[in-house]
C-alpha cells in the first residue's frame, strides 16, 4: 500500500475557474503558505511558498462561489508530478489535485480575507512577473 496525500493551509492567491468545451468545470488555485523562524543572528525571517492546485469535478463547481482570493484555507489531496518543457529545458511540476474522494476542501474561518489584508502578498523590491517568465 501506498500514500499521496499533501496537506496544506493558507490563503488562495489566485483562482481561475473556467468551463471546458464538453461542460466540465475546472479551478486552478494558488495558495501561499508561510513559515516564520528566528535565525542565529535573531533576525526574523519569513518566506511564502506558493502551492498549485487544480480543482475538477463538482468541488470546481462549489469552490467559486464560496471562495475568494485571500480567503483562508485547509486543503488535502494528492500531487501529480507532471512535466513540461519549455526552450528544451524540462521542468517537474507539482500540482494538488482535489476532486476525487480523499480530497478536503475547507473555507476556515469566514472564508473572507481579514482586514488589512492584500489579496496579494507584498514582495518587497520585486519585479512584476510576466508570463512569459514562469516556466510552465
């Protein structure tokens, strides 16, 4: 017996909900997570991860109407591994995927971002990406 299971909880950093052509829905999610540690020096220090997430079935139906970008959220599901190429380089993807039976979506909290809250998270002296700099 094997396990893939991934679990993480923070806030949605953007979501992309679509219909495809033969009626399925589909919602594509990123959710940023942050880890907060003193380091030997006693400097605080923060970094956010960002986690994909695809969303199918009728939990992509549900997930837009009762999410938004910063709302706070606990999600479970397993990762598929899939991989693209771009300018002959290849790259290893990691994507949760909910919408099977051991998938867990849950709004925590109200489900609304907090106040004061940015619906994206600030990076200070960071250049604005553009998509044809991500490399999937």
């Amino acid at each position: 017996m094997s396990l893939n299971s991934h679990i993480i909880e923070g806030r949605i950093g953007t979501m992309d909900a679509r219909v495809t052509p033969n009626g399925n829905h589909v919602v594509n999610l990123t959710v940023a997570t942050n880890d907060r540690w003193t380091d030997a020096s006693g400097n605080k220090v923060e970094r956010t991860d960002w986690h994909r997430v695809s969303v199918f079935g009728k939990l992509a139906d549900v997930v837009p109407r009762i999410a938004q970008v910063g709302s706070h959220v606990f999600i479970q599901g397993p990762v598929r591994v899939r991989n693209t190429e771009r300018d002959g380089v290849t790259y290893r993807n990691h994507d949760i995927i909910l919408g099977g039976p051991r998938s867990v979506f849950q709004l925590l909290g109200n489900g609304k971002p907090r106040a004061g809250d940015a619906s994206e998270p600030e990076t200070p002296n960071a250049a604005p990406i553009e998509p044809d700099d991500i490399p999937f």
